[in-house]
C-alpha cells in the first residue's frame, strides 16, 4: 500500500517542480529576450518545449560526479598497466591538450 502512494508523491512532487521550473523559464525569456533581442513573447507550452529541445540538444540539466567516473576508471586502468616508456609515450601525444593556460608548457617527466 506504502508503494503506491510514495510513486503518487514523487510524480506530484516531480509534476510541481517541472510546472515552478517551466514556468521560471517562461518568464525569464519574455523579460529579457524581447527587451535585448526583440525577439517574441513565449506561452507556457514553447516554454516546456524549450526546455525539452534543450535536453535533447545539450543532454539534460544534471551533471554530477557519478557522470563521467566509467571513463575515469577505464582510463585509470589503462594507466596502471602502461610501462614508463608508453607513459611518456603518451604525456608527449596529449602535448597541447587541455586547458588554454598550459597549451604552451611541455609536459613534465
């Protein structure tokens, strides 16, 4: 009986979030867009759609640390049964990687 009414509660609780979220997206857009853009005033339901294509587009609104941690783990392992010399190997390749500051630094051994 408890399972029934937990799955009501988070669906009621899920439905009020996406309402409050959909909504506060809504009135961002046409107090600002029309105003610096001159771009239209947006209704409830192209607010909710936005917010859809967004998710399809961009890949969800949530981004954690659990995301990425099977490509971190795989890589650790790749890691682990390289030798010194592939390692070096490979600190040389991924030279001019990463962020922008440190494109210009070699690597260090």
């Amino acid at each position: 009986m408890r399972r029934p009414l937990r799955f009501l509660k988070f669906l009621v609780i899920g439905l009020a979030f996406a309402t409050v979220f959909t909504y506060i997206v809504m009135r961002l857009w046409n107090w600002l867009t029309p105003a610096l853009f001159g771009w239209h005033v947006i209704t409830f339901w192209q607010a909710l759609g936005l917010l859809f294509l967004c998710k399809i587009l961009f890949g969800g609104f949530r981004g954690g640390p659990g995301r990425h941690l099977h490509w971190r783990r795989r890589m650790f392992e790749r890691w682990e049964q390289m030798t010194p010399e592939e390692r070096e190997r490979f600190r040389e390749s991924m030279y001019g990687c990463g962020p922008f500051w440190m494109r210009g630094e070699k690597p260090k051994a």
